[in-house]
C-alpha cells in the first residue's frame, strides 16, 4: 500500500499562506541553504507529488523556467522529473510533464492510488486537499517545516477542518537559522474511528 504524505511550510502562528491567495514570500526569504539541501534530499525519494489546482498553477509557471533552474537546479531537476497529479474539476490536461490530471471525487480517487503498487504519496501546499484527506483518514503522515515568524493572517493548513485531528510527534530536525521540522502520524484515540 502506497503511504500518503503532507510536506509543506508553516508560521509559527499556522499559517502555510499569507493573507492573500498564494502569498508564500514569507518563506522564500527565510530559506537557507540548509533548507534547500534537505528540499533536494526529498525529492530524491521519488515520491508522487500531489497539488490542488491552485498550487499547481503556481509549481507549474516557476519550476520548468531558466530562472528556477539558474537558482535552485537540483530542486528543479527534481520537480521537474518527478511524476506529479493535480487535483481539479476545472483543468482537462497539463502542459507540465509527468503531470496526470484527476477530477470527481478526489477522496475516493486517492483511496483507490493508495492501494495501487508505485511510489509514496507526497501533498505539496494544497491547503483544502489536506483538510479533504486528514478529514477522511487518508493521510499517513505529517511533515511541517516552521519558520520562526509570524505573519498575523493568512490561510491554516487545516482551515475548514470538522473533527479533532490527533496526532503524534514522530520525529523532529532543527536548521541553525531556527527553522524546524516537525514529522508527525495520526493517532486514533479510543472511541473515535
């Protein structure tokens, strides 16, 4: 059975996206070289990366130009060859590469890939995809990169949420400019599920 992973960046006030739709400037003035080195060191996993259509779009005009491959090659290299799905009712196809396109009923969708043979499952960003997926039990694990600031607003990864989430810390990996991350699992408490 094929795991299904969350990578993404937080405040420390909860947020992976500023008060504006697709805002992440926050975290791209934080990162440091050792943050892209271990960026570069996951995407060697060759884990299947999942997006919402949102932030597809956005992967999807940065990573296949010069000025990605010019900054960040590795991480490039890598999202570029990896094989990606996007998640939208709106997108018939993808000009990307290795992209397929899933509509209808993602939950049932993702259920049915995780029980087929091939790679991990890894959600990039895709806020609503999370909430979708942890609501329903699907995810495996957790894995939130903080950045020591707070930006006040914006959008919780688990916005929308309906029932308690319990999770367990699994694992955790400090950056010498303060940055952490913190790697957690689902825990079903008695009486629940």
């Amino acid at each position: 059975m094929r795991k299904l992973n969350v990578f993404n960046f937080m405040t420390l006030d909860g947020y992976f996206e500023g008060p504006n739709k697709g805002e992440y400037a926050w975290h791209q003035h934080q990162q440091s070289s050792e943050e892209t080195e271990y960026a570069e060191d996951k995407l060697m996993y060759n884990n299947t990366l999942l997006f919402g259509r949102v932030t597809y779009d956005q992967m999807a005009s940065f990573w296949p130009t010069e000025n990605a491959i010019k900054m960040l090659p590795d991480v490039a290299k890598g999202m570029n060859k990896a094989e990606k799905i996007v998640f939208s009712n709106s997108m018939k196809r993808s000009n990307w590469n290795n992209t397929t396109v899933i509509n209808g009923n993602i939950v049932e969708e993702i259920r049915k890939l995780k029980n087929t043979p091939g790679n991990d499952m890894t959600i990039l960003g895709s806020g609503s995809i999370v909430t979708q997926f942890a609501e329903n039990g699907l995810i495996d694990e957790f894995q939130f990169m903080i950045d020591p600031l707070a930006i006040g607003s914006g959008t919780s990864i688990f916005k929308g949420i309906k029932h308690q989430l319990n999770l367990e810390l699994i694992s955790t990996k400090a950056f010498k400019d303060g940055v952490v991350v913190l790697t957690y699992k689902p825990v079903v408490l008695r009486g629940q599920g």
